[in-house]
C-alpha cells in the first residue's frame, strides 16, 4: 500500500536556525514526489517537485532533495513568516496524491 | 497569477441537507480533483475528473457524492444528505495535464454540519 510518513510532526526552530523535514515514502514506482505548505485554513500551496533519485530544488531558503526512499525539505536560516505546516505527498494510483501528515513548523525571533 | 478559486469559504448546513460546493479550475486546466482534510487529520484524495466523468474515486466518494462540471468554468461537488462526519474543509485541485503535472489547490471550503 502506498504510504507517506513524514517527521517531525512539529518543530520549533529559532529564526536563524537551519534544520531538515524529512519524507519517507513507499510507492510502487515514483511517478513525482511533491512538497506544499499550508497556512492555518488555507489550501496547500506548492513549493516543489521532484521525480527521480537525486534530484534537487531550490526556493529561496528552502531546498527539496529526493532518494530512493525519502526526501528532505531543508531551510536555512528560517524567518518567523516560514512557520507552517509542511505537507509531503507522492502520485498513488491513477493520479490522486496520497498525503502524509505533515510538519508544524513554528520560528521564533 | 492564475489560481484556483471556490466558495463559499465557509458553509454550515444541518445534518441530512444537501450542499453544494463550487470551484473555478484554472482556466487552461483538464484534470479536476477534490480532496477533504478533517480537522487535525491528513489531506484525503476523494475523486478525479476528466472529460466529462469520473477518473478514479475513493471509498469515502459514496454515492451520497457527486460531482458535475455545469459550465465551462465551474466544478461541483455535491453531498446528497450530509452527516456530522461529513465536517472538514474541502479542497479543490486542478492541473494541465495527467501524469506527474503539478496539482495547484484551492483555498477550500469549510463545510460544518450541525
């Protein structure tokens, strides 16, 4: 069965502080993996996506890398205004994302 | 910047009445989606539309679901006679093409049902 974990499921960082959420995925056959971030009741905006090991992306002070079986949203140097929730998810079945439950992300000044 | 739209943001209906929850896909978009994220919980993939008919849906899309592309512009999703379990915000999704294109979200639909 497809599955997306994602950890942690909060972190608290002080703005300046870099760190890693991570993703970890089984899917048969990665056909995209991607990364969003979601205000508090709002929709998911989109921030990357990667298809095949290796592969990197950069925005800013975020960047998403992709193995085999995980990938990684990295930030550096985070503000206040990149605190969210981060939500990773891959293509399951035809073409619907299977989501993972995301990252509470909080950066104090 | 194009985007996806819907409304209303906020419906509250009773228990066993029908809603109607409206989105405008992004103009030059095939593939229309909605999914649900009950509060606290994961985003869920409920159904896909392409064509004119449904692409794959999910076990929570019951027949109490329905979904309908009226017009040129809008898509619906339609929920016969809602249940309490039934409140949750509701997104809907559009992309160009099928495959791995990217699926840009809508600000969502919170339906609570009292």
């Amino acid at each position: 069965e497809d599955q997306v974990t994602q950890s942690p499921e909060a972190l608290r960082l002080q703005e300046g502080e870099s760190s890693s959420l991570n993703c970890s995925y089984t899917v048969s056959g990665l056909r995209g993996l991607f990364w969003y971030r979601q205000d508090p009741g709002k929709g998911p905006e989109f921030l990357f996506t990667l298809y095949s090991a290796g592969e990197e992306k950069e925005k800013e002070r975020l960047k998403a890398t992709l193995t085999k079986k995980e990938s990684f949203l990295h930030i550096t140097a985070p503000k206040p205004e990149d605190s969210a929730t981060y939500l990773c998810a891959v293509f399951g079945g035809y073409n619907k994302l299977i989501f993972g439950a995301g990252t509470r992300l909080a950066v104090h000044p | 910047e194009p985007e996806v739209t819907q409304t209303p943001s906020h419906q509250v209906t009773q228990m066993g009445q029908e809603v109607i929850l409206r989105c405008v896909p992004i103009s030059n978009h095939l593939y229309f989606y909605w999914y649900r994220q009950i509060l606290g919980q994961k985003v869920e993939f409920l159904v896909s539309f392409y064509n004119n008919e449904i692409s794959e849906k999910s076990e929570i899309f019951d027949d109490q679901f329905s979904v309908e592309r009226p017009d040129g512009s809008n898509f619906t999703l339609k929920i016969r006679s809602t249940k309490l379990e039934d409140s949750a915000m509701y997104f809907c999704a559009s992309t160009r093409e099928l495959s791995t294109d990217t699926q840009y979200f809508g600000p969502g639909t919170r339906l609570t049902v009292l």
